[in-house]
C-alpha cells in the first residue's frame, strides 16, 4: 500500500504543474483573444460611427450618402472602449466625386421611371395640380451662315460687284436688295449669333451651316445609341436626377389655365430655391456664369427649333410653292433694275426666305419656352414639348464624365466637401494594429 500511496503521490507532483501552466496559458491566450476582439469590436465602431455621420443637407437635397470621414466620429463613439494605443487613424475612401455616376445610377434606378411616368400623367390630366415631381457635347453657337459676325460683308460685296453708273437705278437697286436680301440675312445671322463669345480654351464651336461640322451631329447620335456601360438608360437616370435635383430656367410649368410648379423628390419648390443655386442644370450643360450658360442654353434650344422649322419649311408644299414664288419675283426684279448684271438664282432666295422664317419663328419659341409654356414639336401635329424637355435632349448627348463633373461642381458649392462614400479605421493595441474598411454600398 504504501508503494501504490508513493506512485500515485508522484504522478500527481509530476501533472499537477503541467496542468496549472496549461491553465495559466490557457487564461492568458483567453485574455489576449478578449482585447483583440475588443480591438475588432472597437474598430467596427468605429466604422459605424464614421459612416453614421454623413451629411444630412446632402442626403436631403441630393439624395446622395457621403461625409468628410475626419476620424471626430469615430474618437467620441470608441472613447474609452480600445486597449493599448487605441485610434491611429481614420482615412476617407471612394471619393464622390470619383463614384458619383454610378452613386446617381444607383439612387435613379427605380425613381427615374416612376418620375417619368409622373411627368406623363401630369401632363395628361385635366385636374387642378400644385407641386409635381418632375422627369430628370452638343453646344450649337452657330456663327452666321459664312463664319463671321460681319453681317453686313455679303451686302457690301453684291453691290460693289454691280457695275452701274451711279444712278437711279443703281440708288434703286440698292434700296430693293437692301430691302428683300440684306435685312433678312442680317436678321438671320443676328438671331443665330451665339449670345456671347466663348473664351479660348472653353471648347469649339459648332456651326450647323458649315458641312464640316454636320459630323459632330452624328457623332452626338451615335453617343445617345451607343451600347457600352453607358448606355440609353444610364444617360435618362442622369438626366433625370439632373432635372429633379438642381434648378433650371422653368421651375413652373402652364398648360392651359393649369399652374404646374416642379418640385424635388422630397417636395422643395425648384421656384423656392436661393439666388446662389439658379439656372444650375444650364450650368451642368454648358458651363460658364450662370448668365453664360443661360445664353449658351438659349442658343443651343434655337437650333434645335431652327432646323425642325426649317425642315418643316421643306416639306410643307403649300408654304413652300409661296417661298418659291416670292424668290422668282424678287429675283426676277433684281434681273430687271440690274439689266442683267445681277442675276441672284431664285433657289437662293427660296432658302434664304425659309431659313429666315425658321429661325425668327425659332426665336419665338425658345421665348415662349423660357416662359413656362409648351411649343409643338412639330408645327404640324400636337405634340407640346416644355423647356425641360430640351434640356432632356441636351443632357442626354453630353459626355457622362463632364455631366458628372459638372454636377459634382454644383453639388460641393452647396454642400461643401469633403466627401467620402467609404472609410477606413485603424485601431492599435500593445500587439497588432487592425484596419477594418466600410461603406455605405457593397461591392458591385
């Protein structure tokens, strides 16, 4: 018996120890494990609490979640909850301004067809309406019909080259040239001359009477129908949250004796917005002062309507056999007073007349459209189309990168950056440092 006692006494000395240093190591990789996930767990607050402060005025008034991720945040909601050296650092991640498209596609996606459809309804129906929801690099300075501003070369050029005495019926030639030719061209190219001159480096410009430049038009239709990552839907969702979003020209609309006032997303008169953030979509569009992009916008729907009322002009055989007429007669009397040393083709003059009506009929509608009221599209149906329509055509064949850049511009003058729609936090603790990244959308 007392051998066995011996024996057992033994092995106990020999594992009771092993077993207290096992526990013992036990216990401290237990407490070890605690603070690191203490560390996590203080880490992933401060995430939340960094993303947690966004800017409300740019959720509200844009609908977009982002925040200057300055670490404030994330130091008050972790105090005292960290273990060794606790906060190193908080770094913003996923600028705005670098994701903004796919953030306005993202936030559209379901909101642009139902504006859409909002905007189709409203339009259509007969009853009383206050507020409404409204639907969400073509810059057509024309120049004049030659390139130049001089409106009155062409003028000074067809009577230096009429070889008569001075006489009556030079003095009288002069006046019916004066009358029938040189004023509807200077009106022509005074109501096409674009309403300010562009400063070098701001861009070309597009003149729709120069064959040269026809291919830009294509070029502006094969953007709209390109199929890429940014395609005829992405293009509507950006016009779309362009339009509800920032202020234009026309924040109410008239159809009839109807008074329809346009409104964000989350009811804010577009009429009720301050002096420091009007006339915005025409700035998204054309850059420049606010006065500038107003002009530019003016001259860029004119041509718009100067080329549908031409077109019109051309196919409309009653109105066209009266220009045709009136160009024989007054070629004809040129022909005569001249006796036959200016001979001016009445094709010409067909067209000149046209382009003339075109482009001060043009001149009215674009008025008439910067008022709040509709214009047919084409003169000879009843399709109305309001100015927010042509700022739709406009925005739809811009450069997505100078859409969203110009929008960003917009955006960070009323809601000052910076603007981050990601973080990254970095806690430290006496044996690891741990980095943990959140936003406020997964991965695409």
């Amino acid at each position: 018996m007392k051998r066995k006692d011996g024996t057992i006494s033994l092995a106990a000395a020999l594992i009771v120890p092993v077993l207290l240093v096992f526990l013992a190591e036990l216990f401290t990789f237990a407490a070890k494990a605690r603070q690191d996930w203490e560390l996590v767990r203080t880490a992933a607050a401060g995430v939340e609490a960094e993303l947690a402060g966004y800017g409300r005025d740019l959720q509200q008034m844009f609908g977009l979640f982002a925040g200057p991720m300055d670490g404030s945040k994330a130091k008050a909601a972790t105090l005292g909850m960290s273990y060794g050296s606790g906060l190193v650092r908080v770094t913003g991640d996923s600028q705005l301004k670098d994701c903004l498209q796919s953030e306005i596609l993202r936030y559209m996606k379901l909101r642009a067809p139902l504006q859409v459809l909002s905007e189709v309804l409203m339009r259509h129906t007969d009853t009383a309406s206050g507020g409404q929801v409204p639907l969400d690099s073509l810059e057509s300075n024309i120049r004049s019909l030659t390139n130049t501003y001089d409106v009155s070369a062409p003028y000074d050029r067809l009577i230096n080259d009429i070889d008569l005495p001075d006489s009556a019926q030079r003095s009288e030639l002069e006046t019916l040239i004066d009358k029938e030719i040189a004023s509807l061209y200077e009106g022509i190219v005074t109501d096409l001359m674009p309403a300010d001159l562009y400063q070098p480096g701001e861009g070309g410009d597009a003149d729709l009477f120069n064959p040269e430049h026809l291919t830009n038009l294509g070029a502006a239709v094969d953007r709209l129908f390109s199929i890429t990552d940014y395609g005829v839907f992405d293009r509507l969702y950006l016009s779309e949250y362009a339009l509800s979003h920032f202020h234009h020209q026309t924040p109410i609309l008239y159809k009839g004796i109807r008074r329809i006032e346009l409104t964000t997303p989350d009811g804010r008169p577009l009429a009720q917005f301050p002096e420091n953030r009007r006339l915005e979509v025409e700035q998204i569009l054309m850059g420049g002062t606010p006065l500038q992009a107003k002009n530019r916008t003016a001259n860029a729907i004119r041509a718009i309507r100067t080329v549908i009322l031409l077109a019109n002009n051309f196919t409309d055989t009653s109105r066209h056999g009266s220009y045709r007429t009136r160009a024989a007669i007054v070629s004809g009397v040129i022909t005569v007073v001249s006796f036959g040393t200016v001979v001016i083709s009445p094709e010409s003059l067909t067209y000149l007349f046209m382009l003339y009506d075109a482009v001060s009929e043009a001149k009215g509608d674009v008025a008439r459209l910067q008022k709040g009221f509709a214009v047919r599209l084409w003169p000879r149906t009843s399709l109305e189309l309001y100015y927010p329509d042509y700022l739709r055509m406009l925005l739809l064949v811009q450069p997505e990168k100078r859409l969203t850049d110009r929008m960003y511009e917009r955006i960070a003058a009323v809601c000052p950056g910076p603007h981050y729609t990601g973080v990254q936090v970095t806690y430290a603790s006496d044996r690891h440092e741990i980095a943990l990244n959140g936003s406020y959308r997964g991965l695409d």
